[in-house]
C-alpha cells in the first residue's frame, strides 16, 4: 500500500518508471488502484498496487536490483510504502 503524498510527482516521476521496470523483471500488474470499495470492515485509504511475479526469486531479484533502488528514492519523495511478499496459490 502507498499513502501518496505528492500524486503528480509520483505518477509521472515514479510510477511512470517503475512500471517498465518492473514489467520487464517478469512482474505483471494485477491492480494498480486509487481507491477500494468497502464490502466488509475499512478499506485502506492509500493507493494499493498487487504485482505479480512468477516465483520469489524473480520477485527478489527485481526488488534488490539498483535500477530498482534508484527508482525507490525517488518514490520516497512523494510517497510512503508499505510493500510485503505473499506467496500465491499454484496455477
């Protein structure tokens, strides 16, 4: 999850960036989104982003890569993150 602090700025300068990034390390967007529907209990108020990836190393070898370093500082300018790994159900 992402509280957004600056949404231009982040958008254009971050967001705009990571997706290539990240689409070719093999990740695939699942949701990239500004706001949740409440059907039970409180929805986050930030921006959640589910991405995709076939396993945890590929997930782990795009995280801990430079370019992806690089691209966090500048997310941390406008953004604060929350990011966490989850393994998947098998195909």
């Amino acid at each position: 999850m992402n509280q957004v602090n600056d949404r231009d700025h982040y958008l254009n300068d971050f967001a705009s960036k990571a997706a290539p990034l990240i689409t070719s390390a093999g990740g695939r967007f699942i949701v990239r989104s500004g706001q949740a529907t409440k059907l039970e209990g409180e929805p986050p108020k930030s921006r959640i982003v589910i991405i995709r990836f076939d396993n945890m190393d590929k997930l782990m070898a795009w995280y801990k890569s430079p370019k992806a370093a690089e691209l966090q500082k500048i997310g941390d300018k406008y953004a604060t993150v929350n990011s966490f790994e989850v393994e998947g159900v098998a195909k």
